[in-house]
C-alpha cells in the first residue's frame, strides 16, 4: 500500500521545524567560536599583519560578532545539512538517495580545503608581499573590519572554486560536459585562470594571484579526471 501524500501544512510544519534546528546549532556554534575559538583565530589573523585598527566605536564589537558567527556556521553545517537532508530524503527515489550520501559530505570537505588554503596560505603571503610596499612615508594602519571582508571573500572564493571537480562530475556525468571538451582548452584554461585569480586578489600582487591560480589549475587538471570517472560510470 503507497503512503499518501502529506498536506501541505505538514511540509510547511516539518521545514519550520528543520529551520529552528539548523538555526539552534549556528547559535551554538556561534557561542562556542565566541567564547572558546575567537581571541586565537584574531591572533591568527593578525599574525602576517602585527596588529589592527578601528575607525569606528563600535566596530570592534561587531567585527568579533562577525568572526564568530562565520565560525559558528562552519562548525554548524554538517547539523544543516542533516536537516536539510532529512526535509528532502521522504520525496527522493532510491537512486535520486544513492548520490547524496557521499555528494553533501564531499561538497563541505571541499569547501574547508579551500577556505583553509586561502586562510592559512593565500592570506599571510599575500599580505605580506603587500605590506612589503612600506616604507617611512607609506605606513600600514589597517583596518580590522576591511581585514575581515577581505579575507571572507577569499575563503568564499576558494571554497567555491574546490568545488570544481565535484561539478565537473555531475556535469559530464548528466552529458553536459565531455572530458575532451576540458582537456582541449588547457591553453585557454590557463590564461583564464591567471587573469581572474589577478582580478580577485587585492592590487598588483603577482604573488598572490599565483597561489591562487596554481590550485585552482590544478582542480581544472583534477576536474578532467572527475568527468573521465562519471563517463565510465555512465557506460
């Protein structure tokens, strides 16, 4: 006998409930970062730098709000992701199921790779070849809330390009993308990812933009394989 299908105020009731855990688990992560994990990540942060400015009176307050809520979401995403699983498996097929199981968990390790590679290497070298600029004129007085927006936009930057090989599969393995079709633009490939990984990255720094392009070359090389796998999968 087939389930019947559910009325909508259940689904409706069901989501509320979801969005209230997942909502749960980020205060709490936030409360953890703010109380146990904030004063380290700022001496982290302020290590390629020495030390910070604020302009205004309240910004200090806020950017430590901002620090550890963007923690608190990171260590709450596998309890998101859980909920928003457990939302979506009831409609899914088996075979719709199957894919999710490893995709959700791939995607996230993913992203904290390449947030971490921006945070702990793309960030220091960067800023430090451009506070090599410095002389007894040009002195550095940076500010702590554009410190924190910049290095956000990199860790953002870098979580979503590692997610490249994973889309690569989904794409070739959909029919979207063919391997060759990667592979016969390397040259192209590689002036494209020069020249964005220089738009990203803060003024004329060559340095900077190389740490970037050098991974994200690397997961266009990764990418290529990922499609291969799909198509095999696919024959």
């Amino acid at each position: 006998m087939e389930d019947s299908p559910r009325p909508l105020t259940d689904h409706l009731e069901e989501l509320r409930f979801r969005l209230i855990k997942s909502l749960c688990a980020i205060g709490l992560g936030t409360l953890l970062s703010y109380y146990f994990f904030l004063d380290p990540l700022i001496s982290v942060l302020a290590k390629p730098v020495g030390h910070f400015i604020f302009l205004k009176p309240m910004d200090a307050f806020f950017v430590r709000l901002k620090i550890a809520l963007a923690s608190g979401i990171l260590i709450a995403i596998p309890v998101v992701l859980w909920q928003a699983w457990q939302f979506v498996v009831v409609a899914l097929t088996p075979l719709e199921k199957k894919p999710l199981f490893w995709v959700l968990p791939v995607s996230y390790l993913l992203f904290l790779c390449g947030s971490a590679f921006a945070f702990w290497i793309l960030v220091p070298a960067g800023v430090r070849f451009l506070l090599s600029y410095q002389s007894q004129i040009l002195v550095a007085q940076i500010s702590i809330d554009d410190y924190i927006n910049f290095v956000g936009i990199l860790c953002l930057v870098l979580g979503a390009i590692f997610q490249m090989p994973l889309v690569s599969f989904f794409l070739a393995r959909l029919g979207i993308l063919h391997p060759r079709q990667i592979s016969g633009q390397r040259r192209i490939a590689v002036l494209v990812i020069y020249v964005l990984s220089a738009f990203l990255t803060p003024g004329p720094d060559p340095v900077t933009a190389f740490l970037l392009a050098l991974p994200t070359y690397f997961l266009y090389e990764t990418s290529i394989l990922t499609a291969h796998l799909a198509q095999r999968k696919t024959i």
